[in-house]
C-alpha cells in the first residue's frame, strides 16, 4: 500500500447498520461541501495543486473527482428508489480526470458537489428505514443495498477530504 493511500483506512461495507449509522453517513454527505470549501476558498494556486503524496491526484483534481463521483452516488440513489434492483454502472475514474473539463476552476466542482449533496441529504433524510435496504446489482461489486452507496459515498468524501488537507499541510 503506497504511502496515504488509505489515511482514513479502506472502506468496508458494512454487514448491518443502525439508524444511528444512517444519520451519521447522511451527515457527512451532508456537511462535505462546506469542508472542501473552507479547505480551499483561500488556496493559493500552488496549494490547488499541492499533492498528499508523490504521483498523486492534486487537490484540484481530487475536488473534480469528488464531483464525479458523488455525481454518480446521487444517480445511483435515485435509480435504487425508482427501479427494482437496478444495474448500476461503472466509471473510468482515471480516465474521467484526464477529461479537458478537470482543467476548469475547482469552484465549479465545489458549486455543483454542495447543490447536489444538498439535494442528497434532503432526499436520504426523508426516506424511511425500509428504503435503505432496497438492492442493486454492480458490475464489479456485485448486489448492494441503498445503504451501501450512502455508506461508500460518506467514506469517499472522507477519505478525499483528509487527502486534501494532507496535501494542504505538506505544501505549506
């Protein structure tokens, strides 16, 4: 395992989970958008592209990436509460971050990860328990339940989250 690969440790899908673990998942989707920005809002250009280690993704890509990814997270919740066990598809994250879009500003990305996760914590916190245990079939993951997604969704968040301020802290 390379150095600050995993800072938060790896994800592992839970077995069983709690109410109490639902609320705290949907809270870190929740409050993610207003960490990445009060990371970055005063990063220099130079910090915006700071790495957490050698041949890593900088903090501006790993801001792109979340949106990415979090993007199909939220599509993936709404297919799980609009199909019945829905086929979920993958993605190319490297070669989605070497899309011409990744050279945009990352305020674009924080604008669009705070109004989707926005919608995200609306839509999870009205759900009802019995919602979370609906399934979906993935190519390589295999058969999930809503729980999972939001699970791996707040574990994402996280996981990139401190790669940015370990980025930030090398740099300064």
């Amino acid at each position: 395992m390379l150095k600050n690969q995993f800072p938060i440790g790896k994800f592992q899908k839970p077995d069983s989970y709690s109410k109490e673990d639902l609320n705290t998942w949907i809270e870190a989707i929740e409050t993610l958008p207003d960490k990445l920005t009060t990371l970055t809002s005063n990063a220099s250009e130079s910090e915006r592209h700071a790495t957490y280690r050698e041949g890593s993704w900088d903090v501006e890509t790993l801001i792109h990436h979340i949106a990415d990814s979090h993007m199909h997270g939220f599509i993936r919740t709404k297919l799980v509460l609009t199909e019945d066990h829905p086929h979920v598809s993958t993605f190319s994250q490297d070669d989605w971050v070497n899309t011409l879009d990744n050279k945009a500003p990352l305020e674009y990305s924080l604008e669009l990860i705070d109004g989707m996760h926005k919608r995200w914590a609306i839509l999870l916190r009205e759900l009802p328990e019995e919602a979370f245990e609906r399934t979906f079939s993935h190519p390589e993951e295999g058969e999930g339940r809503l729980a999972d997604i939001v699970a791996k969704m707040a574990w994402h968040g996280n996981h990139h989250l401190e790669h940015i301020k370990l980025a930030l802290k090398a740099h300064r």
